[in-house]
C-alpha cells in the first residue's frame, strides 16, 4: 500500500525527517509515538502533500503510484485521508455541502455516479446512526464553533463517509473524554475490512488499546529507531522514552 | 447623447435638480473620492436615452413566492398586475419635494423624473418585501428613483433585487432614498446581478428621524464597473446606521464604496463594513468618511475594509477616514488585506476539492459570513437559494 524510502523532508528549511524508511502493507494498523518534535506529525504532513514540507529526496510509492508526484486533492481521491490534530474552523461553509462536496469529488475521480441530495442525506444519516453522532453538526458551519471533541468526531464523520484506503490519524484521541475515545475508536476499527490501512501518532496507550495495531514504531531525530509488535506500546508506557534512549531536549 | 455637457434638456422633467446638477457637475478626477475611480469615460460614451419598460417577467415568475410580498418594476414603471403588495405597503407616485444631496449623480437620475416613486411601509409588515428591479436595454443610460419610507414605530425586512439583461454598454444611475421614520426599523439588502456590460451607481440618500435603526447589507457583483454611493447625514438622537457590503469581483471589473456619513446629534451608531474578494485584476476602493460634529456625544464609529486578494493583479485602495470634533465617542477604522487563508484552503483540497473549487467555497464562505446576519431567517434563506449557496 504504502512505501517510503530514505525521505528527507524540511519544514521552514529545517529538516525534520532524516531518512525515513516506512512500508505499510494492506489491511496493517501501524502507530508512530515519539516525544514533541521528533517528525510524526512532518511524516503524515509529507504523505498528504501539506503546503509546509517540502521533500528533499527519497521516495514514496502508493499503490503503486509515485506519490510525489500527485498533489494533495489528488492524493486525497486516490485513498489517503488525515485527520488532523486541530481541524481548521471555516465559517461560512455549511459542513454537509463541505461533507457532500468532497464525497462527489471523490466520487467523480472514480468515475462513479455523483450522489444527489436525496441519496446523500439517507447515506449520511445512516452513518450518523451507527455511531451516535449529532445530526446538528451537519447544519452548522464546518468546525466552526466546535468543541476539541466535536471537531475529532467531525473528523470521524469525514472518514466514514469517504471510505479512505489509507487512515493517517494525527492524534485524533487527543481532546476526547473516554467514551468519545470508544465511539471514534469503534468507527475506525468499523472501516478495518482487511484491505485498509491506518498510520496513527498517537501519544496513549488507550487509543492502542482499542484498535490494536499490527506495528508499533518510535520515531526519533526523523528516523524511525525501534518497531515492534504491541508489546512495545505498552512497554513505553511503564519505561518512557528515555529507555529507548531518546532524549527530550524540551525539558 | 452625451452626458458630458448636460446637453439632454429636451429630456429633463425636474428642473430644480437639473439646475443642482449643473451647479454641482458630474464627479471627475478633480475630486478626492473620484480620483481612483474615474468615471470620465462613462461620460463620454454615446447612449441611449429611451428605454423601454417592456420586460418580460416570465424568466422570473420563480420570485412570485408566497413568504414575500413582492414587488416587479421594470425598467423604473411599477408592474401592478405582477405585484401581491397588501394594504399596509403603498406604491405611489408623488409630488417631489427638494432633496438636499451634495451628490451630482443623484441630481443627474432624479432631473429626468417629474414625480417620485414611493414605497410606505404604514404597518409592521408579517413577512418581508421583495422588490425586483428589471433592466433590459442596449446601450442606454437608465435613470431610476425610488424612495423607501417607513412610518413612525414600524419594522419592515425588504429585499431589494437588481436582474439586469442589458447587452451593450448601459450605465444605470439607481437613486434610493430611505426615509426612517421616528422609533422605526428596515432592514434593507440589496443584491445585484448586473451584466457585465453595465455601470451601475447606486446613490444612497436617507433622512433619518430619531430613535430609528437602518441596516443595510449590499451584495454586489457581475457589473463592469460598479458605485455605491453612501450618503448619510444623521441629526437625531439614538440612531442606529450599519452597512455590511460584500465586493467579489474578477476579469477587469471595478467596484467602489465611497460613504460620506455625518454624526450631528447625540447617541448615534455608525459601522460600515465590507469585504471585498478580488480575483484577476479587479479593482476595489473602500473611501469611508465619518464626520463626528461636536455636538454628537457618545456616537459609536467602526469603519473597516476587509480584503482577500485571490490574485497578484488585483488592487484594493482603502481609506477610512475619521474626522472628530467631539471628546466623547468610540471610534475605530481599520483595513486589512491578505490572501486566501491557506490552511483552510489546505483542508478543503485534502478532502479531494479541487483548488479551484476550494477557492470558490472560501469565497462563498465570506459573502455568507455577512448573510449570515440577517435576522430574518426567510430572507436569509431566500437569498442563500437565490445565490445557489448551500445547495445539498
């Protein structure tokens, strides 16, 4: 599915990824940790095509395709979707046209039939009431006004409704209660059908928890230094990331 | 014929503006406000000076909705059997009475009427009022003159809609006088979908009495060349006066708000904001002038230009300009440019919208910020269909 290899990317001319190797097969659940400043966030970034990196060299291969060589609305239609840290508010853009919007255009990239109004609504409601989520979101503008959780299921509407190949999830646990945790939780896992893919930074042990990943790796100075099964997840739990030899300068 | 010389006397029906006219003469490059809006050409150019009041309504029968009272003129001639108007709204042509403007270009349209189209609103109206304008000329120069009059203690939401179909090059002087009567409301939005072969000005006059609100928002596009002109003098006490305008335009189009408003009495609220999004090489000018006399205690002023510059080429000119004889007031003016918020721009296409597409949704996104004040929700509604926004 996806395959990096030896990526230098810089963000404001300071590079941040140093040769970064990454393979992710189908249907594999993969998570990033490592300490504030260590890449996760420049991989994902550098994967969806954001305006801020720029790759200096190596290689990304997606299905097959040269990834850098698509541009972000492109990258989006082929599969790849980010969930972002903190979703930016757009006022003024009602968040079912926004939601409508980017489920057509994806749909016309496959050669598919648009969805008219009808149709939409009876899929979305559906999704919706799979995983509680608040019709009142769809009248409102897009994360306007939302709180950190609404904006996070907001992101898991998004995901439901597009279907993406490959999940790149920037900390999406951060800023949910608990029982938020489970509901985005039991949304991702309800997208795993063998074939999809997931890349998630995340920075607890509870988020592996509940969709426990195939790979765990710990991301350092831009190079990935340690993968391992989900043991390791729960290793550096209880040991930090000192054990593993990584030290954080912000403290 | 020309306007440069004046030389249309066989046409003129009030002589008392004409003679202000000429004692005034049309705006050229000499005065401040029309330095960077020039509008000499527009003089100079041959047109038309009959126009025929025979438009087809038939394109627009969609506007006949059964939540407005509504309203069809065409080419300036009221439309009556077009019109489901009730007894508490009044159209009416009327005896003029002089208008005391500093304007010349609202002298120049009112100088080719004998009698004055009104509209009284004489009772709180259930449900708003949709006027719709509709032009349909070759190259012609189109005066029109409506006075919009609120009795004493009433509220009224009126749309107003200019369609024009012109082909040709057509300057439409469009002459509005809002006459806000004591402890009153109206609610007025203005939308405009000029072709691009018109000038249009639109020379905003008002008398405003005491304890009275006027809010107005203006949605302008499409034409050519494009003129607000805002004329405000405010003598009565607790009066309450905002302008929210938004100027999208693109290719060669030129589009200005220039406001003269005058604070003459106590407690008085004035706020003029537009935003402008300006793609290709458009150009914009915000000239904003608030005068607080020194007898106008504790007035509010906010004047603010807001712009998005989509492109390299294009130009805004802003200048809020405050001038203050009195201590005690709040003021602020401020203008502001900047390009299309990449970050937003960055979701939209990371959703798989097309840049293009996402550019046009950012920009909807502003002209629905400011909609998204009305109060009125069927007019909001209204006008969000009407634009074809939020079409899900």
């Amino acid at each position: 599915m996806l395959d990096i290899k030896d990526l230098y990317v810089n963000i404001n001319k300071k590079e941040i990824l140093k040769g970064l190797n990454l393979n992710i097969k189908p249907g594999e659940v993969h998570v990033l940790m490592g300490i504030n400043g260590a890449g996760k966030s420049t991989l994902v970034k550098a994967i969806s095509s954001h305006y801020d990196c720029e790759v200096n060299s190596g290689s990304i291969q997606y299905k097959e395709k040269n990834l850098l060589a698509l541009n972000t609305t492109q990258r989006a239609n082929e599969g790849i979707f980010m969930s972002f840290q903190n979703p930016v508010e757009i006022p003024g853009i009602n968040n079912m046209y926004f939601l409508k919007t980017a489920l057509n255009e994806k749909r016309k990239h496959l050669n598919q039939e648009e969805l008219n109004a009808a149709s939409f609504l009876k899929l979305i409601r559906e999704k919706m009431s799979l995983f509680n989520l608040d019709e009142k979101v769809l009248k409102r503008n897009l994360n306007e006004g939302f709180s950190g959780g609404e904006k996070k299921r907001n992101e898991l509407l998004q995901l439901l409704i597009l279907e993406p190949d490959l999940l790149l999830l920037d900390e999406i646990d951060s800023g949910l209660d608990i029982d938020a945790i489970k509901i985005v939780a039991r949304g991702i896992n309800s997208l795993l059908d063998g074939k999809r893919s997931i890349l998630m930074i995340t920075h607890y042990d509870r988020m592996c928890e509940l969709i426990k990943p195939d790979f765990v790796h710990i991301l350092s100075e831009g190079k990935i230094i340690k993968t391992g099964d989900y043991s390791l997840a729960v290793e550096l739990e209880k040991t930090g990331f000192e054990a593993f030899g990584v030290q954080d300068e912000t403290h | 014929m020309k306007l440069i010389d004046l030389d249309f006397k066989n046409e003129v029906k009030d002589d008392s503006s004409f003679k202000t006219l000429q004692k005034l003469k049309l705006p050229n490059k000499s005065i401040e406000e029309f330095k960077r809006f020039d509008l000499s050409q527009l003089y100079e150019t041959p047109f038309n000076f009959n126009y025929s009041s025979d438009v087809s309504i038939e394109p627009f029968e969609y506007l006949k909705k059964d939540e407005f009272y509504y309203i069809f003129i065409s080419n300036s001639q009221f439309l009556p059997l077009h019109s489901n108007i009730n007894t508490s709204i009044i159209f009416q042509e009327e005896q003029k009475t002089k208008t005391v403007s500093n304007n010349a270009l609202y002298h120049l349209s009112e100088s080719f009427f004998k009698e004055r189209n009104q509209i009284s609103i004489t009772q709180n109206l259930d449900k708003p009022l949709l006027i719709i304008n509709l032009f349909k000329n070759q190259n012609s120069f189109v005066p029109t003159s409506l006075n919009i009059s609120i009795e004493k203690n009433c509220n009224a939401d009126i749309v107003e809609l200019f369609i024009s179909q012109n082909s040709d090059e057509c300057f439409l002087n469009i002459n509005r006088l809002f006459d806000v009567k004591e402890n009153a409301t109206l609610n007025y939005t203005k939308i405009e979908e000029f072709s691009q072969y018109d000038t249009t000005i639109f020379n905003c006059n008002s008398k405003v009495e005491k304890d009275s609100n006027l809010n107005i928002i203006s949605l302008d596009s499409h034409a050519k060349k494009s003129l607000n002109l805002w004329d405000f003098f405010l003598g009565c006490d607790n009066i309450t006066l905002t302008i929210n305008g938004i100027v999208n335009i693109k290719d060669n189009q030129h589009s200005a708000n220039i406001a003269n408003i005058t604070h003459d009495a106590k407690n008085i609220s004035s706020q003029v904001h537009i935003q402008h999004i300006l793609d290709d090489k458009s150009q914009a000018l915000f000239d904003v002038k608030t005068t607080i006399n020194e007898n106008a205690k504790f007035a509010k002023v906010t004047q603010s230009s807001k712009t998005t510059l989509v492109s390299d080429d294009a130009r805004i000119n802003a200048q809020p300009r405050l001038q203050i004889y009195t201590d005690e007031l709040e003021a602020n003016h401020s203008a502001t440019t900047g390009a299309i918020n990449q970050e937003e721009l960055y979701y939209l296409k990371s959703r798989g919208i097309p840049s293009h597409k996402a550019i046009t949704m950012i920009i909807e996104s502003f002209e629905n910020k400011i909609i998204d004040k009305i109060t009125n929700e069927t007019v909001k509604h209204f006008i969000k269909e009407f634009k074809g926004k939020d079409n899900v």
